[in-house]
C-alpha cells in the first residue's frame, strides 16, 4: 500500500465520524494515555509530534511508501472486516455484543466462558505485535519500545485493552493485566497460529511471536489502566451506539454493512493509519 493510499485512508475520516467520536470518548476516559488529536492526513501526525518539520514530512512521506508500512496497514484495515480472515469478529462487533445483541446471556466474561472471543482477542494481540515488527527497525526491544514512544502507539494499546480485553472479559481483570494477557495468550495459542500461518504466512507468525514474548507486559499495562473504567465507558458510549440488534445482522460482511448502511465504525483502520503515520514521523525525525 503506497504512501498516497495511506494517506487516502486517513483522508477518509473526519472529526464527527463515529469511529472517532468512539475512540475520542474512551481516551478521554481512560487515564495516563495521551490527549487525543483528530487529523486526518500526514501533515496533521507530523504537527502532533515534529512540530509541523517540513523535512520530516517529507522523509515520512518517503517512508510511508515502503512494503512494509502498507503491510501494516493492511493487516490494521483486515481486522475490521471478518471477511479478511484475521479476526473472527469485526473490529466493533464484540462491543455491539455488550448492548444486547450478542445472546451471550448471563455467562461468565471470562476467556474459558467465550473461547471464540477469546481467541478473536489473541488474533488481534498478534496482529498489532506483527505491525510492530514491520514499522519499526531494529530489535524487538527496540521497536516496542518506539511503538510506546509515538502517542498512536499509546491510543492503540488502550484501544486494544478496553474494547478486546476489560469490555468483554471483565470477570479476567481481578489479577494483574500482565498475568491476564499471559493466560489469553497461553489459552488460544492453537488457533491463534493456525489462522495467522495461514491469512498471514509462518514468516509473520515467527516475526509476530517474537514481538509478543516482549509485549505481554506493555499490553498488561494497558489493561491495568482500563481496569474501573468500563462502566463509565460503557455508560457514555452506549448513547451514541447504533442498534447492536441492526449491526449483529450485518456486522459478519463490510459487504453486508453498507448494504444495510451501517457504520461499522472501523476503529482499526482509523487507528492502524494514524499508528503507521506517526510511526514514519518519529522514524523520519530519527533517522532510522
């Protein structure tokens, strides 16, 4: 994906969207996480953390070009969409399911309780892990460590700790985020490797894997931020939520989606092209 598409998929959003009205509303709420910047081209990420550099811009512009930013961006754009193969669920879809339309009754939310959502949320823990190894130079310490640097980097660990991991598995959160993400992670390895070997090749397993061995604790962080949190979460984005009876019916097919003109409200798309962005910023500013 060449740089210009890259950007085309920032130039898709605008500030009153709901995806951003979701992501704006969780940042807020969550503490420690970065102030969140609505921007929707390159020159936006460059002002948020170069102070508008020319000459950065245009060294992230080149950067952006390369295979491996557009890898990464694919890989963030697929998981909204089940039909793409990496996720089980849509990006929101696990949320709808909270507001009454996933039948999931009185169970526990607990990863052994829902093992489908169990392993979605271990798919997409690898799926940010390989976007790590492809952004960033360097060893694995490294790249996590550039990830966490860059303020999207932050607002995609929060993401990532509040919709996948605190929302839907509160009955987990009693023991420290670390230990939390170790036993989802342990707890769907099978399926998890299958489906990634097989959407994304053995090479991105191995590249992925050896990122997440590193990134359990980092994620644990996150979840631990979250944690007392999802009432308030819940509460303040359940009033702008469309129908999760209407989105459940559609929300399997972005195909289906627009059919019925449902947002679907692709939060990794959003997030992923803002990750890549602000990644080939700090790269351009370091020269790496």
């Amino acid at each position: 994906m060449p740089s210009k598409d890259i950007e085309k998929v920032l130039g898709q959003f605008k500030s009153d969207d709901l995806t951003v009205k979701l992501v704006s509303t969780i940042f807020g709420i969550v503490p420690g996480g970065p102030e969140f910047v609505f921007y929707n081209n390159l020159e936006g990420a460059v002002d948020r953390i170069a102070g508008g550099d020319q000459a950065v811009l245009e060294k992230a512009r080149e950067l952006m070009q390369t295979d491996e930013m557009g890898r990464a961006v694919w890989v963030a754009d697929a998981i909204d969409t089940a039909d793409a193969g990496i996720s089980i669920y849509t990006g929101v879809k696990n949320l709808f399911s909270l507001f009454g339309g996933g039948g999931g009754g009185e169970k526990k939310a607990t990863f052994e309780a829902d093992p489908e959502q169990a392993t979605d949320a271990g798919l997409k823990a690898v799926a940010l892990a390989f976007m790590i190894y492809k952004m960033f130079p360097g060893g694995i310490g490294e790249k996590i460590s550039m990830f966490r640097e860059i303020p999207a980097g932050n607002e995609m660990g929060v993401y990532y700790a509040v919709a996948e991991i605190a929302l839907p598995f509160t009955d987990n959160l009693a023991e420290a985020g670390g230990n939390v993400i170790s036993k989802l992670i342990n707890s769907t390895k099978g399926g998890v490797d299958s489906k990634v070997s097989t959407v994304l090749g053995g090479d991105a397993l191995s590249q992925a894997s050896g990122v997440l061995g590193q990134f359990t604790g980092p994620l644990g962080q996150y979840v631990d931020q979250a944690k007392g949190h999802t009432g308030t979460i819940m509460e303040k984005i359940k009033q702008y939520m469309p129908s999760a009876s209407t989105v459940m019916n559609v929300a399997d097919s972005a195909t289906g989606a627009a059919a019925a003109g449902v947002d679907l409200m692709p939060v990794w798309r959003f997030l992923g092209a803002r990750l890549v962005a602000e990644a080939a910023v700090l790269r351009a500013m370091k020269g790496v």
